[in-house]
C-alpha cells in the first residue's frame, strides 16, 4: 500500500515557521468509496448520486480534495427545493467495520444544496467497530441560496485506532444562515478543515466546537470565515478538555474581505487542561482589508482556579472528580446546542444528570450553594 504525504489546514496568512501552526501533513492511502451510511431521509429531501463539480474551496485545502476526484468518489447530493422546511433531519449514521481499512482509506462525499427560503438539520454521526485500525476521509460541500438556514451537526467518535479528515466547504448567499455543531469525543488523530464564504449580504455563520482529546490523540482543526458580503456576521466558539498526552491545535481565521463594511466576526477558545503533559496550540487570526468592520478574538486556557478546586474538594469530592465534572460540563454544553431530541439524548445518556454544566457555572460565579452536594 503506498501512501502519499499532503499539506492540509492551511493557514490563509501564514505566521513564523517555527512555530510549526501554519499546517499539518498527513500521509493517506489511495481512497476508496466507505460503506454506506444508515440514513433515515425526510419528506421534502431528494437525494442523489453525482458529479460534486464547481463546488466551493475547502478548510482543508485542494490538494485533499482532488483525492477525491483522482479516486472518481461518487458525491453523495441532497437538495432540499425553495421555500421547503422538511419537520424532520435527515440522520445518518456511519460505523466503519474492521475491514474497511484492508488496503485503502475509506472516502465519503455528500453535498447539501438548499433552494431559496428553505431549511433543513442534517446530523452525522461517525463510529467505528473497535477493532478498526486505519484513517477515512470526509468531504461536505454546502451551498445555500437566498434565505435559506442549515443546521449541521458532525459527531465524530472513532475507535482510538482510527484517524479521520473531515473537510467542509461552503457558500452561503444574501440572508442565508448556517449553524454547525462539531463534536469530537473519540479516535486517534482527527483532522478538520471548515472554510465558508459568506458571499451575500447578511448571511450568518455559527460554528460551536466541543472536543475531548485523551490517551497519545491529537486534533488539528482550521476554521475559516470569510466575510465577502456586507454586513455578515460569524461567531466560532470553541470549548474543549485536553487530558493525558494529548495534542490539539485550533486555527480560527476571520478574513475580513474588502467590500463586506459592516461585517462582524468574533472567535473565542476554552481549553481546560487535565493534566501536566498535554500539548495545547490555538491561533485566532484575523485578517482585515476593510475599514467598516469588527473582528474579535479571545482564549482562555489553563487548570481550574485553585479557589474552585479548593471550595469543591472541602466538599469531600477528589480533584480526579472535580475535573471530571468540569469536564463533562464543557462537552454537554455543547451537546445541548444540538437542534435534534433522539441525538441529543443518545449522546448525553440516560443516566447523564444535568447538573454538571449548571454547577460549573455557578461553581465559576461562587453562586454554588452550601446544600448542593447534599441532595
């Protein structure tokens, strides 16, 4: 099996070199189309099989999509007509078996189109049988017309041998809104390009991050928001636990285009990090070739605050404990954000208590009361 190395996540600017942020390099197996997801189609959705010609650029860049093209993957089309709001998602759900990974690199292309004033959720959840050992690779192009509004929802949680790439690319026109919630909860390294192009006027993007890296994993991630339009807005929100050995690297771009006055982007980053040996990188940048607009950027890294710790452990719990809560907080709060009941609770569980996201903040505003621990 030969492999080949390539350049993805590319930084839009690149920063100094030493600092080794501006991209990652992968080494892939020829690809080959993955088995079929389960999914569950609502009315109002048609789907079909086809060419993903002219589509939009890609977070994680073209060489990686012109993988796909060298290895004629088969482009997955759902289009939902104009001014249709279908009452269910569309779900799927993809668990790679074992032998998926024989020879090749398991390859899936879907594109979403969404005619003008329309709306649709489209949720994707990603597994792998335990044994699995290999990497896949993911490409979604989105294009969405005047109006129109997609929420979509990308769970990936892979066996700890198994690495993904997961690549979106997107277009968005005047009035045309887009959420994404991204999880990653699982797998071995995990690659993520996102880039969007807010073309038309007003059109909006949000982006909510939840991960947890753990064991010797890494994540490499590159969001790119690029406000064309006039008076566009994103806002990219990430939160995430680091613990063991693990390596993460968030690459938030905000690319401020000339001609897109009254444009506003904004990207903010909180990592909790659980233990001493976790390697943690995170670049906002922020690009600006237009005088009438606004760019925000923040992060917050770092252990809890010794007065949390030090208030919750006089409570009689473990700081192995105190960490895991806070931990569980940061992923539910994300989870919760999912537009979709059955997915929403499968990933929270049934035995999940809502607690933990509520003590942690009131824990961080020393609201917690005195008898909290006690029911």
């Amino acid at each position: 099996m030969v492999k080949k190395e390539i350049r993805i996540n590319q930084l839009p600017a690149y920063t100094y070199g030493w600092l080794g942020m501006n991209e990652t390099s992968v080494s892939l197996p020829p690809l080959a189309e993955a088995p079929a997801p389960k999914t569950d189609l609502s009315a109002g959705v048609t789907s079909s099989v086809g060419s993903a010609a002219r589509d939009p650029k890609t977070g994680s860049g073209d060489v990686f999509t012109a993988l796909f093209t060298e290895a004629g993957i088969p482009a997955d089309i759902y289009e939902v007509p104009a001014g249709i709001s279908p009452k269910e998602p569309v779900r799927q759900k993809l668990r790679l078996p074992a032998n998926a990974f024989a020879e090749k690199a398991p390859a899936s292309l879907t594109k979403i189109m969404l005619g003008e004033g329309s709306s649709l959720t489209f949720l994707l959840d990603v597994t792998s049988a335990e044994s699995a050992e290999g990497i896949a690779a993911f490409e979604t192009y989105l294009c969405l017309e005047k109006g129109a509004h997609l929420s979509l929802v990308q769970v990936l949680r892979p066996g700890q041998k198994v690495s993904l790439i997961n690549d979106i690319g997107g277009q968005l026109a005047e009035g045309a809104k887009l959420d994404i919630v991204h999880l990653f909860l699982g797998g071995d390294h995990l690659y993520q390009g996102c880039r969007i192009d807010l073309l038309g006027t007003r059109s909006e993007l949000g982006i909510d991050i939840g991960y947890r890296v753990a064991g010797d994993g890494s994540l490499d991630m590159n969001y790119v928001a690029n406000h064309i339009g006039k008076k566009t807005r994103s806002l990219i929100l990430a939160s995430g636990i680091l613990q063991d050995r693990a390596r993460k690297l968030f690459r938030g771009t905000i690319d401020l285009k000339n001609g897109c006055a009254g444009a506003v982007g904004t990207e903010t980053e909180d990592v909790l990090l659980m233990d001493e040996d976790v390697v943690n990188q995170t670049i906002p940048l922020i690009l600006c070739a237009e005088e009438d607009v606004e760019g925000n950027h923040g992060a917050s890294i770092g252990r809890l605050d010794e007065s949390v710790l030090f208030y919750m452990q006089s409570r009689g719990m473990t700081q192995e404990a105190v960490y895991e809560m806070m931990a569980r907080a940061k992923i539910d709060a994300v989870i919760r954000k999912i537009p979709d009941d059955e997915m929403r609770n499968t990933l929270l569980g049934e035995d999940t208590n809502p607690r933990p996201a509520i003590c942690a903040e009131k824990i961080a505003a020393n609201e917690c009361p005195e008898t909290c621990l006690e029911s």
